[in-house]
C-alpha cells in the first residue's frame, strides 16, 4: 500500500496534486510520502512484537536526512554502510546506540569515527577486518561490539546483481568456518563478539530462503554457545522484495516474515534485528517527470521524458520494471498505446520501458514512475553535467524541498582549474 492515488483524476501524493509540486519545483523531482515511509516502518516493528528486537532501516535505500529524521523519531535504528552514512544518521539524531555498521571495506578511518561518535555494533565480514577493528579500538582504550556476517550459501532467488549469500559472493564468512573466526575473535582484545549476523540478498520474493537461512543461524547460536561464547544477538540482514507491478503477485508480508523470525530463531532468547530498506522505502516515493517529446520512429513511438538514468538507474543496470503511469487519470476504457519511454541521456541505456501500453500521451504531459523510492535518489548520480534530481516530502497536505535541485553554477563551482592549466 502507497499514498499515490488518483482523486478527482489527478494522481495525488497524500493530499498534495503531484502536478502542484512539478508546477511549483520542475521535473524531474522525487516524491516521497511520508505517512507510507512511517507505515512501512510500523509494520516491521509490530511484526516482531513481543520479540525484543530493533528494525534498522539500511540508509543505502534512501539517506535524506528529512526521512532519516522521520523515521529516527519514530524508533528506527540505522544500518549503515560507509562513514558518510554514520554521520548523516548522526546528523539526523539518531543515538548511536541505534546504529549498526555494516559494510565488506570498513576502512580504519571509518570505524574510529563510529568508536568515537558511539556505535551499536559493526558487523565484521572478514578475518582481516576483525584484526584491524581490534586494533583501532584497542588504541581509542575501548572495546568493540561486533557481530560476525556468515555467509550460509542460500539461493535468495533473486537478481544475480543483488543476492548476497551463495559461497561465490563477497559477503561474509563461510558459515562452515564460523567457529574457528569466533575462536579467533575471542583472542583478540579490542573486540567483543555478541551475536551473528546474516543477510542473503535483495528484493527476496519467497520466505523459504529465508527460513532456510535462518535454521542455519540457530544451528551456529547453539553450537557458539556450546564453544563457550556469549550469543545475545541476531542481525538477520532484510530483503524483503515489494510488488513493483501491479498486476504481479504480492511479495510476503512483514507479518508472514514475523512469523518465519519466531519459527526459526525465536526459542534462542536472542535480540533480533533487522535491516529492512526496500520494503519502507520502495513503494514511498515516485519519480515525477515530464514528456519533452512523442517521436515516432520506424517501428515504434517514443516518449522522451525529461529524467534520464543518472536520476534512476535502475532500469538501466538491473532491468528493473517501475509501473509508469500519466498524472491526470485515462478514461475508463481508454484505448492503450505502446511506446518505448526514455530518457535524454546519450545512451542507448537510457531506456526505461520497451514497448509499454500507455495511454496516449503528449508533450508536457507529466507522468510518474511509481516504487522508486528506494534506490532512486541515492544512485543518481550528474552524468552529462545533468544536475541531481532534487527531492520533496510530503506529509497531508504539506510538502517541502528536501534536497533543492543544483544550480548549473553551482555544480560546475565545485571544480577547480589548477594554475598550471
């Protein structure tokens, strides 16, 4: 469920026309709906209720400081990525004690800034990671929390691009060498390991990889415990997919996840957390834009919209489907036309729809790309000097500029020629 619907025959952000916002901050601009954000939240967070547990929302979704704000004082913790991620989490006031640090390149930098700044736990994803986290604490005079990532080599059955525990992918540590990296993490003075933590992919559409997944975690809690290790607390990664078709079935729910969290690890007594991004996100935010021209060409008709993949990558790098719909509702029983929707950008990428059944559009018509709230804005990127795609909450009948849209003059300032040039 959104809060992007048609009322009166104008698509609407909660109570606000979405044609108000591009007459009043141009296209191509990112909406987001603040009461889907917070209900999406909630789900997950009543989902594990009863269970002690926290629900990190992963910031590589989405990282506006306005949403991260939102969510923050709703009761999120924060599952970040990179040091730039910590800070703007921080930034946004959320304690540390609610941020988990996550992350294959953690550099030493990095984990000093969340040492000092204060940190919940990073979640170690190597031998040689664990050494030198053990090392810049042990020189702060403090010890770190740290959950191990396994890698329990399950097929998330999701996008190659996206899955992230078979035994071919980055991630983590072999699950089958987990109790000799715990040995050797309980040898090291500057860190402390506390829990597991695992997560297995993106976008997952079933439960049973994550079943699978999660057996696998209690079999090693109890099998750590038996080594004489202390295991208080599970990370059990996200991934939960959302329908980005209508008309394609619905991914589970956070509730059915719930209920997968108590069969597989709920007898364990340990604090459960979870990463969710997509599913809080995705379906919070839509990219508006508008027609710059209907072309036709030899064997199709195109619409050239004004966004372009360095606003949403994500046609262009997964092939992902975004459901594409006009702002002033079709008439009932109107007569589709296909038409293959791109963007301006120099690149035969740039396409994000073939042959998709619209109604028949003109210039300056505004459509909308709907489930594009997470990996949208925080992908994009200025290829072709195009500035970034600026960003706007909505909340009733309210919306402000989260992030304005660059200047040409400021984007171009930010160089600098040398003397010698």
């Amino acid at each position: 469920m959104d809060h992007f619907l048609y009322r009166d025959g104008q698509l609407m952000a909660e109570d606000v026309p979405l044609a108000q916002i591009a007459a009043e901050v141009g296209t191509p601009v990112y909406v987001y709906s603040a009461a889907t954000l917070l209900r999406h939240f909630r789900l997950f967070d009543e989902a594990l209720a009863g269970m002690d547990h926290l629900v990190c929302f992963a910031m590589k979704s989405l990282s506006n400081q306005a949403v991260l704000k939102l969510l923050g004082d709703a009761g999120a913790g924060m599952d970040v990525v990179s040091a730039g991620e910590y800070m703007r989490a921080r930034a946004a006031g959320v304690p540390g004690d609610r941020i988990v640090f996550s992350g294959v390149g953690k550099t030493r930098e990095e984990m000093r800034i969340a040492l000092t700044g204060g940190i919940r736990q990073f979640n170690v994803e190597s031998e040689p990671e664990m050494e030198a986290l053990s090392e810049v604490a042990s020189a702060l005079g403090v010890v770190a929390p740290i959950t191990v990532r396994v890698n329990p080599d399950v097929d998330a059955k999701t996008h190659a691009k996206i899955a992230t525990g078979k035994s071919e992918n980055k991630f983590g540590i072999p699950i089958s060498r987990a109790r000799e990296v715990y040995a050797h993490a309980a040898r090291l003075p500057g860190i402390k390991a506390i829990g597991i933590d695992v997560h297995i992919g993106s976008q997952l559409t079933e439960l049973d990889p994550f079943e699978a997944a999660y057996r696998k975690v209690a079999d090693l809690t109890e099998a750590l415990r038996a080594d004489g290790h202390e295991i208080t607390r599970l990370d059990l990664g996200g991934g939960l997919g959302i329908p980005y078709a209508r008309d394609n079935q619905a991914p589970p729910l956070p509730l059915d996840y719930g209920d997968v969290i108590r069969k597989t690890v709920g007898h364990l007594g340990c604090e459960i957390e979870i990463e969710p991004g997509r599913l809080i996100a995705g379906n919070a935010g839509i990219l508006l834009t508008q027609v710059i021209y209907v072309k036709s060409g030899e064997d199709r008709d195109f619409l050239i919209v004004d966004a372009a993949m360095n606003d949403l990558i994500r046609p262009a790098m997964y092939e992902a489907h975004h459901d594409i719909v006009p702002v002033v509702e079709p008439a009932p029983g109107f007569e589709p036309h296909a038409y293959d929707i791109v963007g301006p950008v120099c690149e035969t990428g740039d396409t994000f729809a073939r042959g998709r059944s619209m109604p028949r559009l003109a210039q300056g018509d505004l459509v909308a790309f709907r489930s594009s709230g997470a990996y949208g804005a925080v992908m994009a990127s200025e290829y072709n000097s195009r500035p970034l795609v600026p960003e706007v909450l909505v909340s009733g009948d309210q919306f402000a500029v989260i992030r304005p849209r660059p200047t040409y003059e400021e984007m171009i300032s930010r160089d600098t020629v040398p003397e010698w040039v």
